[in-house]
C-alpha cells in the first residue's frame, strides 16, 4: 500500500485557466487522478481491522489524503464539484474511528480536512 502511494499517485496541479474548461485535456486527466487517489483509499481504508489501524490511518490520511487528495480539493472551486469529493472522501471513513472522540473533536490527520469542510 505504501509502495503504491509513492509511486503510483500523482495528481497534477495546473494552473486555474487550464482546469476551468471541464472539457479540457488537463482538468479530465487531474479530475482521472483524483478520482484513482480516492479509490485507493478506499481500498486502503478496507484493510482496517486486518492491518493495525495505526498503519491504516498513516497510510490513508497522512499519506494520501493530506498530500495529494487534499491539495485537490482546495484548489476545486467551491460548489457542487468540491461537495462531491468531500463527500466521497467522508464515505470512505470508517465510522468505528470516530466512535471514541468527544463531540466537536475529530482525528488529528483530518484536522485540514475539517477546517475546509468547516469553511
């Protein structure tokens, strides 16, 4: 799994004016990227409960979605598009992570995410 997050995610950043036309080859291929990264951590996030669950929250928050799917999804523009990947980034998580936190809390490696989602 970490061989594959090292060396098999890339999601490229373009500038703004390449990615607004959704048409273009650039927003397709980052929006391809994207969608293969949240796909693999899912698939990483099935592991819980097999691999220790400290391996799988590195390796899936740390790793994947705080440097690449994140990144992403700051630079979406604000609408249906970044409500889309946030909600397919929150379907991945599994619930049991957050059954100890108190009210108001969340995982340390989802602060980021939750400070975007807040705004």
């Amino acid at each position: 799994m970490k061989k594959s997050i090292e060396e098999d995610v890339f999601i490229p950043l373009y500038p703004k004016s390449a990615v607004e036309d959704k048409s273009s080859p650039c927003s397709k291929f980052q929006e391809r990227r994207f969608w293969s990264a949240v796909k693999l951590l899912s698939n990483i996030v099935l592991w819980d409960g097999i691999v220790q669950e400290d391996k799988v929250r590195d390796l899936g928050l740390s790793k994947l979605l705080n440097r690449y799917l994140l990144l992403n999804i700051l630079n979406t523009p604000v609408g249906p598009d970044n409500i889309e990947k946030c909600n397919k980034v929150v379907a991945c998580l599994p619930e049991r992570w957050f059954q100890d936190l108190k009210s108001g809390s969340t995982l340390p490696e989802l602060v980021n995410f939750c400070q975007h989602l807040l705004q």
